[in-house]
C-alpha cells in the first residue's frame, strides 16, 4: 500500500450513521429525513395544542373542533395537501437516484454470504478477481454495486454513502453510491440473517482516482512469494494443512472459493467481516479459535498447529498484498 492510502485509512473513519453523510445519495436522505421530521414535529404540536382545547378549551372551541368543518379541513384537506407535496418532492429529490441509465464508472459485485462479504471487480483490461470484506473505491465516482446473495437475504448499508438494499437470492439488485471525500465508512448487513449476523459488517474505503487505479491494476496478479523464513513455511502449512479447500491465493495451489478470498488479505484493516482488527496476532486467534470471536462462522477451527505454526501462517497470510 502507498504511504497516501494508508494516511487515508487513518486520517477519517467515520461514525456509522445516516446523519454523517459524505455521499450525494447519503445527503438527499439526511436532508428528506430532517424535512419529515421537522414536518412531522410541527404537525404533533398541532395536533396536541387540539388535543389540549377539545380538553381545556371554552365551550366555543370545543364546539368549533368537534364541528364538521374541522374534520374536512384537519382530516382531510391537510393531511392530503401536505402528503401529496412530501411525496412530490420526496420523487424529485430522489430523481437521480430513480432514474438509473447511464453506464456507470465502475461496477463491483458484492454477494452476501453466511456471514461475510465476497467482492467480485473488474480491471480495466477486463480480468476479473476476487476480494472479500474490504470494498475499495474510488472517490468523487459514482460505483454500481450488484448486489447478490448466495443464500439467505441479507442487506447491504453503508449509512454514510447512502440507503440500504436488500440482496435477494435469485436476484441481482443495483445501487450506485459515490463518496465525496477520501475515507473509511462502516456498513453492516441490515437484514438478520441467522447465526452471527450481527458480526457482518463491512468497510468501503474511498480512495483517490490514482491510488485506486494502481490498486485495481495489480488486481489479478498472483501473490507475491513470501520472502522471509517463517512467510515462506506458512505457505506450505496453509497448503497442507488444506486450507486451499476453502480459500484462494492467486497464482498458488489454493483455489477454494467457499471462503474469502485470501489473495491480499494482507492489505486489509480488519479480519472476518469487520468483526476484529487485522495483524498478525488476530490473524493467528482466528485460525486456531475464530469460534470465540466470531461465534457460529462457518470456518472451523484448527486446533493443531504449534504456537510457531501458528505465527508462521499468520506472516505468510499478513505478507499476502
Ligand atoms: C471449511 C472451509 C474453510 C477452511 C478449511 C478454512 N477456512 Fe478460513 N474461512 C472460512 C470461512 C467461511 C470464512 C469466513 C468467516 C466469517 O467471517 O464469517 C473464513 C475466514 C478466514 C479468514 C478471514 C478472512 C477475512 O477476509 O477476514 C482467514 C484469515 C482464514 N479464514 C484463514 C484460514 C486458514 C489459515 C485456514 C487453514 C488453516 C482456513 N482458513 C481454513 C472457511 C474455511
Ligand atoms: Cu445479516
């Protein structure tokens, strides 16, 4: 990773809420939920300060709010004024994000599994690879996401950069999202999906056009081969030890596809669906016992290696960029 990307990742992560938006969708949603709760807020008094007179008013006013004119002005007429304006500019605000024609800059399949995230990209040569997790985008371009699920439903928001949408099996849905800054935003999978939904998060760091582009470019190239010692025998262990039956490094004999894909696990901020931080002693807890920290993921734990066995797969896995 360059020194700028990193500076990014730790210059701004931000709180995961729909009020901190730093996306054009994510601002017409704060804005449109400001304006209905405004609305919302100046109807209640209203309708309490009503409340209020039909209890404690003169007999005049009780008279006036029980007559039949305030029931057509209060019952009907304001009610389908105000609901038919809101809907009219809720469909205005919301037009570029209804009207979805233009091929977008880039696409990014994100499928949704029990209980993590596998990312699908395409370089600008047309090779295709896979990612898992950590979904890296450009800033200030507007990414297509398609979004699958390869069982259950489960739900892709990323509160900051806009609405969620549900991922459906059988279907493919389309959300465009565009990040105006550099960042890190915090998504979560916002429809319970049994065991350790609530462990399914996911992180879209924005980067800059370039940065992201080098990134994107050494996307299907194979791993690097581990230079150091203990690296160099965490390959063979992983290989032996048949972790490639559920996971892929580019370019070695690991070519599972039931688990993330492991090719630059090494680059990412945090491990198991952002559920613990990166780094080679969380790396090895999650191999021997990701039971306890992710209870109910569907990776087993490996209970036979050394503590240096262990050490060893965690430097070969932290190498993979
Ligand atoms: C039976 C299939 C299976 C085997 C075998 C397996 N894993 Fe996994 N692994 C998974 C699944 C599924 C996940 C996703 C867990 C989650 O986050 O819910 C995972 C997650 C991981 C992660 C975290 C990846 C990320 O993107 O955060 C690492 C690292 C990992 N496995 C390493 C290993 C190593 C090393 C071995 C061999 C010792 C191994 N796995 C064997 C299925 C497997
Ligand atoms: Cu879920």
């Amino acid at each position: 990773m360059t020194a700028a990307a990193s500076s990014v990742l730790a210059a701004c992560t931000d709180r995961q809420s729909v009020m901190a938006a730093h996306g054009s969708e994510a601002e017409r949603i704060a804005l449109l939920a400001i304006i209905v709760f405004a609305g919302a807020g100046v109807v209640m008094l209203v309708v309490v300060s009503a409340l209020w007179l039909a209890v404690r008013g003169s007999a005049g006013q009780r008279a006036a709010l029980a007559g039949e004119r305030a029931i057509r002005i209060g019952g009907i007429a304001f009610p389908v004024i105000t609901l038919t304006a809101l809907l009219g500019y809720g469909l205005w605000l919301m037009r570029e994000s209804l009207a979805i024609e233009a091929r977008p800059a880039l696409r990014i399949e994100v499928t949704g599994e029990q209980w993590w995230w596998r990312l699908g990209y395409r370089d600008r040569d047309g090779n295709t690879f896979a990612e898992a997790n950590e979904i890296r985008i450009p800033v200030g371009v507007e990414v297509e996401f398609e979004l699958r699920s390869a069982d259950v439903i489960h739900s892709f928001w990323v509160p900051s950069l806009g609405g969620k949408l549900d991922m459906i099996p059988g279907r493919t849905n389309r959300l465009r999202l565009k990040a105006d800054r550099p960042g890190v935003y915090r998504g979560q999978c916002a429809e319970y999906c049994g065991g350790p939904h609530a462990l399914m998060a996911l992180e879209i760091v924005a980067l800059p056009q370039a940065e992201f582009d080098a990134w994107l470019s050494a996307g299907q190239r194979a791993a690097s081969i581990p230079a150091d010692e203990a690296a160099r025998r965490g390959s063979e262990l992983f290989l032996a030890a048949g972790c490639g039956g559920c996971h892929a490094v580019r370019g070695t004999a690991a070519e599972g596809t039931i688990g993330p894909d492991l090719s630059r696990v090494g680059e990412r901020r945090f491990l198991a669906a952002a559920t613990i931080p990166a780094g080679r002693g969380n790396l090895a807890r999650f191999i021997a016992d990701g039971q306890s920290l992710k209870p109910g993921n569907l990776m087993p734990p490996f209970r036979i290696f050394t503590p240096a066995e262990l050490d060893a797969l965690a430097a070969y896995l932290a190498s993979l960029k």
